[in-house]
C-alpha cells in the first residue's frame, strides 16, 4: 500500500507502450465533468496519444467534437451512456478514471464512497471485459478504497495485474514540493518530496526527511507542514465552497500519465514498488525514515486497511 515511483529509464520513457511507439489509445472516462474535461484537453496535446476516447453518460460528443479542432495529433472520439461504454475501450492502452461525484465542503473523501463505489466499479467491469492489458488510473475518490475496487474487479475476471492498476496521487507530491519550497525559499520546480501511504487525511505521509534538496524544520514547523500537506485538498474544497473545477488536479493527472516528466512520482496501490512507464516495475520501499515518519507510518496503516478492506468487501457482496 506504500510506493514510491523513481526515474524512468531514458529508453522506457520514449512511449506510452510496449507494443506501439507513440501511438497510444487514451480513454478518459467522466470526461464531461470538472476534472475530465480539461484533463482530456491536455492528453489531446500530447504528441505519445495517437487516439483519444472520450466516455460519459452527457455531453461527451460536444467535448469531443471541440477537442477534435485542435491541431494535434491525436484522433478524438467522444461516447456517450452505458451502451457505448464497451466501443470507448476496445484496444485502450491507458484509462483515466475521473468520473464519479467530487467532494463538497464538510465532505470527506470517504462520504463520496456509496455514489463513487459503484461507478469505479461499473467501469473497471468494462475494462476488464475491453482492454485487460490497459493501465488504469484512477483519479475518482475515495482512492484509498477505489483502487481495491478496482483491483477486485479484475480479479473476478482474472486478470488482474498489480502493476497496472494505480491511484493518481500526484497532487499530493507537487503540494509537498510547492509547501517546502515556499517555506525554504526555493524553486518549486526543482524540490522533491516523497510522499507515501495513501490519498486521504492522515494517510497521507509526506517523507521531508529524504527531500532533495535537503532541508531541515523544526519540530513544530515539520508537524504543521506534514499537516497542511495532508489536508491540502479539504483546504482548496473550504475555499472554492463547492464550486468551480479543479484546475490543479487536472494538470497532475495528465502530468501522471505521461511519461516524458522523468521525476518521482508516487501512486497508491496495493502493494510496495516502482512505476515505468511499462507499469510497476520494482519495489523501492520507503527508504531510512525519521521518528517522526515512523510514528506517521503506523498511524496511517489502520486506517488504509479498513479503506482496502471496505473496497473488497463491496466488491464482494456485488451481484
């Protein structure tokens, strides 16, 4: 349940795919929404998506047929309602899954579970059925219960593959890197700060100690940052009151996908490893952690498995 991800090899990093070099088929499903509108406008500029598959129960046509003017490469399709789900991920290498409801002031991630559950798994039903070899990343909340949704989702078919189901938790590094550099004074761009566990309040484990360039806080300044940088989304939900879409997410997510960016990244899945651009390749573990990350650690893993467990158990009492 604990990942880091580290560079991609120069070579991986060159395509989307093993089997067809910068020829990627994309599929974004909730690409009408808040976040999968401006997410499948950045894939549609990526020059490694040679065709971008656009699903939602609404509107998707009209977003699709948008994005089909701009000048790029890749082929734009849109697919609208369950009969058309199937056709939007024949042949998919890569799925990005941000459908679902998106959180409102006083919600936590976890309240968003009985509307979110059922929709992540109706769509990992179809991705199974469709494209069992894709990459699947799920951007839908609560992460920390999604992904093993998902994963039991796929198991049922029997195909499950660990290193190709992940949670996108990218947004939770660039705030770790933003916060420290603000504080420190230094370039945003160039910090990096592992964060580990999960996507969700105290899960949320932000590794400062092993933070290139190395900087040091005091204690009271360390718990304050740790705490802000897990509880960075329900500050930017208070301050929108439920309105307006979230730009930062959309970037991160498109940045995610993309294997060009060539700096860590963390994603939450299942078990302990590294990410390619191929999938989970090999297990990094969390490296030298201090005290405080310790006790941060074993804090959080009560929690992460209730959320696993509570994801399998929906799965299992499914019809």
């Amino acid at each position: 349940m604990f990942s880091r991800i580290a560079r991609p090899a120069v070579g991986a990093a060159r395509s989307l795919s093993t089997s067809s070099q910068n020829h990627a088929k994309v599929a974004v499903l909730g690409a009408s929404g808040g976040i999968g509108q401006p997410l499948s406008l950045l894939l549609k500029n990526s020059p490694l998506v040679s065709h971008l598959a656009l699903y939602d129960i609404a509107h998707t046509p009209g977003v699709a047929a948008d994005l089909s003017h701009i000048e790029t490469r890749a082929n734009v399709t849109g697919f609208i309602g369950p009969d058309q789900l199937d056709s939007a991920l024949k042949g998919c290498e890569v799925v990005v899954i941000p459908a679902g409801v998106p959180r409102k002031p006083g919600m936590t991630r976890d309240d968003l579970f009985n509307t979110n559950a059922t929709i992540v798994a109706t769509l990992a039903d179809a991705c199974a059925r469709n494209c069992p070899e894709a990459m699947i990343c799920i951007i839908a909340n609560p992460v920390n219960s999604t992904i093993p949704i998902t994963s039991e989702v796929l198991k049922k078919y029997g195909v499950y593959n660990p290193n190709r189901v992940f949670g996108v938790t990218t947004l939770d590094i660039v705030r770790a890197n933003t916060f420290v550099a603000d504080l420190k004074g230094l370039d945003p761009a160039r910090v990096n700060v592992p964060v580990v566990g999960g996507h969700a309040g105290k899960t949320i484990i932000p590794l400062i100690s092993q933070c290139t360039p190395k900087v040091e806080f005091p204690q009271d300044q360390l718990t304050a940052l740790t705490e802000r940088i897990q509880e960075a989304g329900t500050e930017v939900v208070k301050a929108k009151a439920g309105a307006g879409r979230w730009q930062f997410m959309q970037v991160h997510a498109a940045q995610f996908c993309h294997p060009l960016h060539g700096i860590c990244r963390c994603t939450f899945h299942l078990f302990r490893s590294t990410l390619t651009p191929f999938g989970i390749e090999k297990n990094l573990g969390l490296g030298k952690l201090s005290a405080f990350e310790e006790k941060l650690v074993a804090e959080a893993i009560g929690e992460l498995k209730a959320s696993i467990k509570k994801g399998e158990d929906f799965v299992q009492k499914m019809k």
